[in-house]
C-alpha cells in the first residue's frame, strides 16, 4: 500500500503571524481535501492524514503550483480576504493532495519544513 500524504505551502515572505499561518493552512488543507477523489480522500484518512507544512516566497509558491498542475495533482491556491494582515486577494498558501506522498515529494523535496 502506497504512502499518502498532503502539503501545504504558505508563503514566509509575507510575514504573517503564527494564527494567520495556521488559518491559511487550514484553509488550504481543507479546500484540497474536498476537491481530491473520493478514493485519494479515503487511502489518506487510512493512512493516518499525513501534512506536512513548507515555506515558499510568492515566485516559488506559483512555480509549485504549475509543477503540481502538470503532474496531475490536486492542488487548490488559498487568496486572502484581506481582513486582517494581508491585502485582499493575496495568495497565501497552496495545498497539494492528498496523494501519494511519492508523487507529491516528485514535487516538494526541496522545500523547508515550516519550524
């Protein structure tokens, strides 16, 4: 059985505080989760949901997304509302997958875990 897993890119560059971080990834995983296949949905909750968070600046987070996009991924951009700390209709975050996590490393492999 393939391993499964989902990764949520959020821009450090913005310099967003830890709650908006948090709820730009929320936002994404959620997003992404609903637009994948049923059957994606399912091999991931089996296998324990599996996210990972990575950091991207602007250009990296839109390179990620035509990567993913090409690869045939699920992957889903999260654009602010601009209530708060970010001007309205900035891209915040992307998730990609879930998926196998083989597929999505093919991806992601060079970007930073979010510490």
């Amino acid at each position: 059985m393939s391993s499964y897993k989902q990764a949520i890119l959020l821009r450090e560059d913005l310099n967003m505080s830890k709650g908006k971080m948090i709820a730009q990834a929320c936002h994404a995983s959620l997003k992404a989760y609903k637009k994948a296949d049923e059957k994606k949905r399912s091999e991931w909750e089996s296998s324990g949901a599996k996210k990972v968070t990575l950091e991207v600046d602007e250009e990296s987070l839109r390179q990620k997304r035509m990567d993913a996009e090409a690869s045939g991924l699920t992957v889903v951009t999260v654009k602010d509302a601009g209530h708060t700390e970010v001007d309205p209709g900035t891209e915040t975050a992307i998730a990609i997958g879930p998926d196998e996590e083989s597929r999505i490393d093919s991806v992601t492999g060079d970007l930073k875990l979010i510490k």
